[in-house]
C-alpha cells in the first residue's frame, strides 16, 4: 500500500473525513474512499491525478464539506489504495464506477471533478451505466484525453520527434523521488506549477508528489504515454466545464481548447493566466467556486440511503 502524504497543519492538510469505506473494483481492488459532510448533502465526488492522492483535494474538500458531501477516493497505487497490475484506462473506468455505487444512492445525481489523470478517468467512464446514472455535471481540470506526451512543453524543445522522444524518458522515469529537498521543490513546481505559486502550495505538492511509490509513477506514466480517449469525449453528454492554466507544462491549453471543441455539452472554458498543472491547489476558491455553481445548478439535495455493499 503507498504512503500517504505528509502534510500535517495549514490548509493543505488533508482534514478528517466524517466516514471512511472500501469500495471493491471489478477486479478485486480495494478502492480507499473518504466521505466528509452531511450525509443529505448535494453530493461532490472528487478524482485525482497521476501521484496525486485524496490529499489533494484538502482545500475543496474544506470548503465544500460545510454544505455538500464530498465523496473523494484514492486511485489505484495511489494513497492508501493498493497498486494493482491492471493499468488501463478500463481499470480506471471500473474504479469510478465503483465508487459511484458505493457511495450513492439509486437515482442519486452527483457533480463529478477530475483533475489531470481524474479527468481522464471520467472520460474513459463517459459511456458506463454507473457514469450515466449518477453524473449530473462534470468539472474538468487540467486535462486532456490524447497527445498528452506530443503536446507537454515540459522540456523547452522544439515540438516534434525528439521532444516527444525525450519527453516520455523523462516522464516515465524509474527514478526514485528522494525526500523533498529545496531542488526537488525546484524542479517539481518547474514542471507543474505557475511561477506564482506560494511555498507552501509548493511544499503540499512536493509532499503528495513525493509520496506515491515510483513503480506506480512509472506503470501510470506509460498508460498516459498512449493515452487516446477521444471516444469517451465525445460520450461525455452531461454539462461539463473545464478549467486550465496557461503555464501548465503537462497539459498545455491547447488540450482545453480541443476538449471543448468535441464535448457534446461544453459550458465553457476558464484559462487562468500564469497558472500551472496543479489548478485546485494553485487556484482553489476559483475550482471550488466552479463545483460549487454546477451543484447548484444541477443537483438537488438527496435522501441517502447507504447502499448495503458498503464496507467500512
């Protein structure tokens, strides 16, 4: 099982869920999944990106927890969900599909966010039963769903072959992390972060980062590498909207841009200036303003029922 990340105090701590379960994948995975908030709440579910975890999502969850219940899960490998030899986008698409029946009640509409690699996986789950019974809205974040490898401006080379080429070694590293050291903070809000970035928003990512086991960063990576989900683009039929950073290095705008142009029900795009990969840490009252606005308009409050498969 992966570590869980360190961060211990100030807004970036992961805070104290009100119920934590184990939602059971199709193939047997134990999915880690958090609830925080009332249980009659509008309800939010959250998915990270690659070596990301639940923490995450600290300051969303925060916030929207007062008045939503926010149903956030740890991908596989990642957090205190184990690894798992499937690395597919398939596989992602079950575990979502999992969690939505776990934690939702027949009938029971949520607004679903995915950030980076999350988002890939609402895309790849665009078209399963559990995804058209309970996605009332959708919030996209720094993603994108092909070219992923083509299009990153990670490496300051011309686009093309070479870039490409090198762009994938570097991604796809075996490499060991290490602690987080002042040029690991360097290099990691180089590749993900806006130049503005505060410290301490650089430090809660170094830390989630940091923490996800490197043979999972690596099996992750080469899926990402081939990634072609543009069929689940185009089977994503409910109200989605995207956010994107304009100094976002792993997916660069352009991928926004493309998403919009496919997405059968696209609400818009917001692209904020000078921010980078990391836009609910970077910017997190603008994504928690966003998922809040698409509960409001197009989800109500519901009687939850826990559904008797869940497993504490």
């Amino acid at each position: 099982m992966s570590r869980r990340a360190h961060v211990t105090s100030g807004p970036y701590a992961p805070p104290a869920a009100a119920r934590e379960l184990t939602a059971l994948s199709a193939d047997g995975t134990r999915l880690h999944v958090e609830v925080h908030g009332p249980e009659q709440a509008p309800a939010v579910v959250l998915a990270h990106g690659w070596t990301c975890s639940t923490a995450f999502w600290a300051a969303q969850i925060r916030e929207l927890s007062a008045d939503h219940r926010v149903i956030a899960y740890d991908q596989r490998g990642h957090g205190r969900t184990p690894a798992s030899p499937a690395c597919t986008t398939d596989a992602l698409a079950d575990d979502l599909e999992a969690v939505l029946t776990a934690t939702l009640a027949p009938g029971e509409r949520a607004v679903i966010a995915g950030h980076s690699m999350g988002g890939m996986t609402v895309m790849a789950a665009s078209g399963r039963p559990a995804f058209a019974a309970h996605a009332a809205a959708v919030l996209l974040c720094s993603t994108g769903s092909a070219r992923l490898v083509d299009e990153s401006t990670v490496l300051p080379l011309r686009p093309g072959r070479v870039r490409t080429r090198l762009t994938h070694r570097v991604l796809g590293t075996r490499a060991p992390l290490g602690p987080v050291t002042p040029l690991a903070r360097r290099i990691l809000k180089y590749a993900t972060m806006g130049r503005a970035s505060a410290p301490d928003m650089v430090e809660a990512c170094a830390h989630i980062v940091h923490a996800c086991p490197r043979a999972v960063r690596h099996a992750w990576s080469q899926v990402l590498g081939t990634l072609d989900l543009d069929h689940g683009v185009r089977e994503l039929r409910v109200p989605t909207e995207i956010v994107a950073g304009t100094a976002d290095r792993l997916t660069p705008a352009v991928h926004a841009r493309t998403l919009a142009a496919a997405l059968p029900q696209c609400l818009g795009v917001t692209e904020l200036p000078g921010v980078g990969h990391m836009t609910p840490i970077e910017a997190p009252g603008l994504v928690t303003g966003k998922i809040r606005a698409l509960v409001a308009a197009h989800v109500t409050a519901h009687q939850h029922v826990i559904p008797a498969e869940e497993s504490a």
